[in-house]
C-alpha cells in the first residue's frame, strides 16, 4: 500500500447504520472544513427501465425537484442556496443520485429536504408534462443537435449487447416519453423509490451521534416498502466482431469507437482493475501509447480517448461494462487504418507486457486523480455513497488508489490479452454534412 493510499484510507473512516425501514447510512465524518455534503443513491438507473419507458429513470429524476409534501415547487432551490448551498442530481446507468452541500449548520436542513420528497414528492400531471417537456429539450440539446451527440455512448451499447437493459437508449425516445402517464410515475416510485432500495451518505463536519439522531428524526418514519431485486444485467461474453455504421451531419469529422467487454466490475474486481490501469495506458497523457501511435507518430488521429463504463468512472457501474477506444479522424484516413493501429499497441502490450516505470507512472496518475476526488467533501461523499450501493462496501472508496498501486504488470498484460480483436464492438460514424 502506498503511503498516499494508506493516508486516504486512514482519514476518513466511515460509520454506518440501517433504519428500521431499510434505509442504509453511511457517515464520514471530517471536522477539518466546515461543511456538509447529503446524498442519496437510489439503486435504479437507466438499466432498470421497463420497454416502452426508455428515459423514464432520467425523466423521474427530473419529477424529484418538483417539489414534494411539504416543499413546494422551486422551495428546495430556495431553501439550498438561502443557506449557502448548492445541489443537484444525475442519473446513470445503474442508480439516480440527489444531493446538496451546505454550511455545516445547513445540515438537518438537508436531511428534511431529502426525506420529504423520499417519503411524498409531487407527482401530478402538470409536474410530469412539464418536465417531459425539459427532458425533450435537453435531448434536442445535448444529442440530436450536437455533432458526436449520441456518439458513442448511446450508440456503441447498442452494437455490443443483446438484452434491453443494455442496449435501449437510456435519455429515452421521445414517443415513451410523450406517452408516460402519471400511474407510471406512482408506480416507478412505489417500486424503486423505497428506502430499503437507497444509501444515505453524510460527509464533512459532523457529529456522529448527532447525526444518527437527526437521520432518525427525518427518515425514520418514511414507510418501509419491498425492495426490487437488482437487474440481471450480465451477458455472455461475444465471440464475434459485432459492427455499424452511423451518420452524422452535424460532425465535423469521421470518428470511429472500439468497445470490448471486460471483468464484471463488482465479481471481479482486482482482474477488473487491471482493465482500468490498460485504460489509462493507452489514452491518458501525451505518452500514453495510443496518443504517440496514432495523434504524434502515424498522424491518423485528431484526438484519442480510452475509458472503462459508459458514464466515465470505471467504479460506479455493474456488469456488464466496456472497455472503449474512440478515434476522431480526418476524413483522408479510413477506419480500417485506424483499427488496425489500435489493435496493434493493445497486441504489443498483450505480447510484450508493460515495463515497471510506465506502470508506476500510471498508477501515480489514477491515485492522484481518486486523491483529489475525495480531497472535497462531495467527492467524497459520492464516491462513498457509490461503493457502498454497488459493492456493498462504501470503506471501498478509500480504498481504490492503495489497491491500484499493487496491481502488477502481468495483470494489466492478463487485461490487454482480453481486448481481442475478433470480439470488439466497432462503431463507425460517417461526417455526412460537416468538413473533415
């Protein structure tokens, strides 16, 4: 363990408590900043919605600042930011997180305003038109009128799985957003929305005991309900080159992404940390392979990115996930010229290993990269709050950059040899309107 590592485990442990309801809570306290951050971790996400609602766990995250039983529409911005703090939510593939950061003080501030919507948010009619018709815009916004919108993480799962969970476009069409009725919504929350399905985080300044009174006092009397068993989103591995072609007119360029699977994230975890060492050997910085093979010596990039889950942290997902390389390059350059350069420098590491200076270097990058994640109080509140829903371990989150630093070269070879050629997913865009 490194000593960096060994610090950031030490620092902050965390505490934990489980109400009479179900609601799992975890605590980290740190009195060294004045702060709080509150979050709540719903296990659903894009995976788990039902076919013919695609978009609904994104359009239901929308619904939750709508107000709820005793906060009116608008009233939780208000009540957030007259105290000083800001919030917000997302969601991904496998959970819908919410949370705030506040001044110490804001504390019980926080709790009542999460409990409240957990117990009773605002579903109504209104609520929901509206807000499908924000989530509309938002797709107009963010995919259908920006070049590489949907690329390539709505488009690549699509080539390299079966199953609806893994495949259906989790920003939602637009006919299964229009055609969502409030029942809908009542039912997703009944369902998915318990507190036995979701993780309370507190980090920052605190008082443990306090805390656990506080925590009580807000949530303990929200109703208990049954808890949704998790998905099977698992698939067997390919055994063939799955490809499509897109088109883009918006795009500037042609661009290329490879998507291979890789060791279930939670199952396997200390192969699965060898794939995300491979992954920033191959893309980050401007000595990574992939950077001097294809942007400095070959010339046949414009810019390279590898990564592990679709959503960018490799550690916030189940399985089944990917390990994805995408290419944007000039029109002149085939994508076959591309791939076979790709398939090269994984091929060399697969053959030829890594030597101890570039291994070094690259654990040194990712440990400073989760260091400065928990430096914060959100950071590390999430970062809790993520390994505690997925791997049943929030101590997890402070544990990843020591674990990192012992991952050895043979396992990140083990990793590169898995990235096979003959079962990538290729995914293809064509600049069909704009300039190479």
């Amino acid at each position: 363990m490194t000593a960096a590592g060994a610090e950031l485990t030490l620092r902050h442990p965390v505490e934990r408590f489980t109400l009479d309801n179900g609601l799992r809570v975890v605590l980290a306290p740190d009195r060294s900043v004045p702060v709080v951050a509150v979050s709540v971790f719903y296990d659903v996400g894009m995976r788990n919605e039902p076919e013919g609602r695609t978009g609904f766990a994104h359009l239901f995250e929308h619904l939750m600042f709508q107000g709820s039983a005793h906060v009116p529409k608008m009233e939780h911005a208000r009540l957030v930011q007259a105290a000083g703090g800001t919030f917000n939510g997302s969601t991904h593939q496998d959970y819908t997180n919410y949370y705030e950061v506040l001044p110490a003080e804001g504390l019980e501030r926080a709790l009542f305003l999460e409990a409240d919507r957990m117990a009773t948010p605002a579903i109504t009619e209104e609520n929901l038109r509206n807000q499908i018709d924000v989530v509309k815009e938002e797709i107009r916004v963010n995919v259908l009128n920006r070049p590489y919108g949907a690329f390539p993480w709505l488009q690549l799962p699509q080539v390299a799985f079966e199953s609806f969970a893994n495949t259906h476009d989790g920003y939602g069409s637009f006919v299964d957003l229009e055609s969502s009725t409030v029942e809908d919504a009542t039912d997703f929350f009944s369902r998915y929305y318990a507190p036995g399905n979701a993780v309370l985080a507190i980090g920052g300044d605190l008082d443990v005991a306090e805390t656990h009174r506080l925590v009580q006092r807000w949530f303990g009397s929200v109703a208990g309900r049954p808890v949704p068993p998790i998905p099977p989103t698992g698939e067997p591995w390919p055994t063939s080159v799955r490809s499509t072609v897109v088109e883009d007119r918006l795009a500037p360029a042609p661009a290329v992404a490879l998507g291979w699977r890789v060791p279930d994230p939670v199952g396997e975890l200390d192969r699965y940390l060898g794939t995300v060492l491979l992954a920033e050997m191959l893309s980050e910085g401007d000595a990574s392979r992939l950077e001097r093979r294809l942007v400095h010596q070959d010339r046949i990039a414009i810019a390279q990115s590898s990564y592990v889950g679709l959503f960018g942290d490799p550690f916030d997902v189940r399985d089944a996930t990917l390990l994805t390389t995408q290419v944007h390059h000039p029109a002149a350059v085939s994508t076959e010229q591309v791939l076979t350069a790709v398939h090269e420098e994984v091929a060399r590491i697969a053959t030829d290993g890594v030597g101890a200076d570039e291994l070094r270097r690259v654990q040194a990058r990712i440990e400073a990269q989760l260091l400065r994640q928990a430096d914060s109080v959100l950071g590390r509140t999430l970062a809790i709050a993520a390994a505690e829903l997925v791997h049943d371990r929030a101590e997890l989150a402070g544990e990843l950059a020591a674990r990192l630093a012992t991952v050895t070269s043979d396992q990140v070879q083990a990793a590169a040899r898995d990235l096979d050629p003959g079962t990538a997913a290729v995914l293809e865009l064509r600049a069909t309107g704009g300039r190479a």
